[in-house]
C-alpha cells in the first residue's frame, strides 16, 4: 500500500468503534506506527506533542484492538475500524467528539466515564 503522508511524514488516522460506527477519536500515524499496529494488532500513533510513537492504551489500559485498517481513495487519510477498552479520549469521555453546536450554542454531549 503507497499511502500518503504529509511533509512531517504524517496521515490522519480515524479511530471508529467496528460494531457502533461511532467515530472515538483522531490522530496521527506515520510508516513506523502503521507497522507496530498491522504487527500487532493493536493501535499505535505518533504523539506530535511528544515527537515520538505512541501505544494506544499503554499506560491508561484502554486500548484498541485492531479490526480492520482502511483508507480512503486518495490515499491520505485512514480509518481504523477497532474494538475500544474503555473511553478512547484522555478526558475519559468514550468518544473524542464531545462538543456540539445545537441550537447556536457550544454544548458538551457527554460525560467522562467513572474508572
């Protein structure tokens, strides 16, 4: 597969729930996390802010299991279909998406998960 990846060396990489289609979080992947997660089986980033790669759950235990990779048709963006453990956003809300616009007004759709 040729994907391609912007000038840092980076594609967006969209984590959906496989079994909701809930869209849980983006980031950012580059060849080597591409790898480490097809080897694997379990979700790996590049963390920009820490300027290196990043295991998805390592430290929190809310992983994600690989179930399919995909990619769009000008090859740069991919979608990640995965098996969340536990909420997939670091403010512990399931998903990353937990701001709306309804009605003119900012609103905040859900609540972090208890641990």
């Amino acid at each position: 597969m040729e994907l391609v990846f912007n000038e840092a060396g980076l594609i967006p990489a969209i984590a959906q729930a496989h079994d909701s289609g809930e869209v849980l979080m983006l980031a950012w992947m580059n060849q080597e996390a591409i790898d480490k997660t097809l080897a694997t089986g379990e979700v790996h980033y590049y963390s920009r802010s820490r300027g290196e790669l990043w295991h998805k759950g390592a430290t929190s235990g809310h992983t994600q299991k690989l179930i399919e990779l995909r990619y769009d048709c000008d090859k740069d963006a991919i979608l990640l279909l995965i098996d969340q453990t536990g909420p997939a956003c670091h403010t512990h809300r399931r998903s990353c998406f937990y701001h709306a616009l309804r009605g003119g007004k900012e609103v905040i759709i859900s609540d972090p998960q208890a641990d």
